[in-house]
C-alpha cells in the first residue's frame, strides 16, 4: 500500500489504500462531532465559518478559524515534503513517517481526552486543532503517493466524480473503457469505506469514548505493519534464491531453509577442488 508511488501503483494497492484511510477518516470525523461539535477530516466548513467571523468582527474565533485551517495546510504539507525528499532514499519510509506522525497525533488526543480533559473551550480549539493538523497529513499522503487520484479526508470530490462518471456509463463506450471503470471502483470503496468508518464511530463512541482514537491508531498502524511485512518477507526470498543460484549460503538463507523445512544450502566448492574432482573422474 504505501511501498510504491505514483504511476507504479496498482488499482489494488490505492483500493487498499483508500478504503483503510477513509475507514479511519470516517471515524474521526463522527468522533470529533459527537466530543467537539465540530468536523475534522475536512476544512470547508471552517472556511465559512473563517468568512462569517470576519463580517462579524469577531477577531478571537476569525485566528481560531484560520489557525484550524492552517494546520490542515500544515499537515498537508509536512507529509509532501516527506514523500518528495525522502521518497529516492526509502519509499517505504518517506511514505510511513505521515501516518506515524498521524498516529501519535491522535494517541495525544486520546490519552488527554482521557485522563485530562475539563471540557473547556481552549482544550477543544486546541485537540480539534491537532485533529486538523493529523487529517491534513493522511490526505496529503494518499492524494501524494496516488498522483491525486485517492483522497479519503472528505467525499466532495469523490461524490462529484462518482456523479460525473454514472452519467458517462449511461454510454456503452463509456462502461468498456477499463481505466473509468477502475476509477469507479476506487470511488465507491472509498465512499462505502468512508460511510462504514462513521457508522463504527457513531455506535461505538459512548462505549468507548475517548478509546476509539486507539482504535483508529490501530487500523493506521495495520497500513504500516502490512508493507513492513510484505517488504521484509520479499527480502528474505530474494536473499534465499540468491544463495540457492549462485551457491553462496548466508543467514537469510539457512533461516528460510530451518524455516520451510528445505534441505540445506549446499556449501559453495572451490575452483582448485572442482577442478581435481574432474581430473578424477577423467581417470577413472
């Protein structure tokens, strides 16, 4: 899922993607509704409120506003920067530091919410604030490495392009053309993903409260734990045909032999050995 960037990237890995990030997505945002009266996985909102607090006068909420706004901006940005810079040395890596920095991001507001918070007005504007900033890095990751085609913050979009692309599958050429076709499935598994995160939030959260950010921890965690998985395993079996090819056993290869239960690796002959070996059997 995250291992790979931009064209690269299979119809499968961006469905994988997608729906887990809008799953996690879909939770947050219901949960920051119920705890704090207010949306987090999306920004829209808060730029009305930006516009209306300005025509007002009211200054203290117009620099809440823009402060909320700008840490989404902010979250966007620090998960590029890491994706471009990082991407040549560790794809893996570049792509798995934004959704760290999401996870830790939301383990604060749960262990605070948990243990510490009072309920105030300042505690909310600062948690939602944070809540931004960790939405921001997960939208900017998916929209980064898919070359824009997987954002899962918000359904705007999503919804549009669904609307646009039922429209052209009324036409025949439309419904054959396999690249649209691709694109719908990733759409509606992003929506129905979404949808399903938010159902979860909304069932679960007066069981759990503050809990379900450990939750959501958990299924990001899960994102990068598979491509650490896939990575590692396909490593170590490059390793062992390597050893099995050219005959030179290393520790990655008598693991997978102890492992899998295959026979040894046989020990590697030497030229001068070989070549007595031969001699040998001339002479036999």
């Amino acid at each position: 899922m995250l291992r790979n960037y931009s064209s690269s990237r299979t119809l499968k890995e961006n469905i994988q993607l997608g729906t887990l990030t809008a799953f996690v997505a879909g939770t947050i945002n219901i949960a920051s509704l119920l705890i704090f009266l207010s949306f987090t996985s999306n920004v829209t909102g808060h730029y009305a409120v930006f516009a209306a607090e300005i025509s007002k006068g009211n200054w203290s909420q117009v620099l809440v506003a823009g402060l909320w706004i700008f840490m989404f901006f902010f979250g966007s940005f620090v998960s590029n920067l890491s994706v471009i810079n990082l991407h040549k040395k560790s794809k893996y890596l570049a792509h798995s530091i934004p959704l760290i920095l999401e996870i830790i991001c939301l383990m604060a507001v749960g262990i605070y919410g948990q243990l510490y918070y009072q309920k105030t007005l300042e505690e909310a504007e600062v948690l939602v604030g944070i809540m931004l900033f960790a939405t921001g890095l997960q939208n900017g990751l998916t929209a980064s490495i898919s070359n824009f085609s997987v954002k899962t913050t918000h359904l705007t979009g999503t919804t549009t392009d669904l609307g646009i692309l039922t429209s052209m599958f009324t036409q025949k050429r439309f419904r054959k053309n396999p690249e649209m076709v691709a694109k719908a499935k990733l759409l509606w598994s992003i929506m129905a993903a979404y949808v399903v995160g938010a159902v979860f939030s909304g069932l679960t959260y007066y069981i759990l409260e503050f809990r379900v950010f450990y939750v959501i921890s958990a299924c990001l965690s899960v994102v990068i734990g598979y491509d650490f998985y896939k990575i590692n395993i396909r490593h170590f079996r490059t390793n062992y045909r390597y050893s099995k090819i050219y005959k030179s056993p290393n520790l990655m290869s008598v693991l997978y032999d102890r492992l899998h239960g295959s026979a040894a690796v046989e020990k590697p002959i030497k030229r001068k050995e070989k070549s007595k070996l031969i001699l040998e059997e001339k002479l036999m």
